[in-house]
C-alpha cells in the first residue's frame, strides 16, 4: 500500500514507487495510485496509504481540483461568502452576519 510498479513480474520491493504526493492507495501489487484526493482536499505526503492523508481546505477556502498536492491549491472565499464542511464550494453568509475577505 502507498507504492505502485510499472513492472509486471518485479523480484523487489526496489522496484516500486511512492504514490505521489495528491494520489495515495491502500491496495498491494497495482500499477498505478488512482485515487485522488477529492476537491476540496489536498495531501503533499507521497507514499500515501488512505484518504486520511487528505487535508480539508482551511475555513475560508475552497478547492475545485482534485489531486491537489497543497494548501495554495485551495481559493479563499469572495467577501460575503463562506466555505463550509466539504471545502468544494462557497456559500453566501447567512441574513445578520458577514465575512470579510481578509479575515477568512
């Protein structure tokens, strides 16, 4: 788990490689890391074994590609919006309150 090889039949672990840093995979013996970490989420650890490496976009963020490998791929929110749980989206704030963009 975390690597992949290119090579069918390898004789070592040598031959493996880490998955790279937004990918990671929990299965042995595959040719390629193909999960990515969803929108919204983003790892830089390479060798990744579980979507628990993924990181959400801090609050006043958000994210639109997945894959992403850091924090600078998460967009902070336009003033009066909000990014919420899932880190893929900004939302209007609610009657009665406001965001500043540089606070956010």
């Amino acid at each position: 788990p975390g690597t992949y090889s290119l090579q069918a039949g390898a004789a070592s672990e040598s031959a493996c490689l880490n998955c790279p840093a937004g990918k990671f995979s929990g299965t042995s013996g595959v040719s390629t890391c193909a999960n990515d970490c969803v929108s919204g989420k983003y790892s830089a650890q390479t060798g990744a074994t579980s979507v628990a490496t993924c990181i959400l976009c801090t609050s006043g963020k958000y994210g639109m590609a997945s894959g992403a490998i850091s924090a600078t791929a998460c967009t902070p929110c336009d003033a009066g919006t909000s990014s919420h749980s899932s880190g893929t989206t900004c939302m209007p704030c609610g009657a009665g309150t406001y965001a500043e963009l540089s606070s956010v």
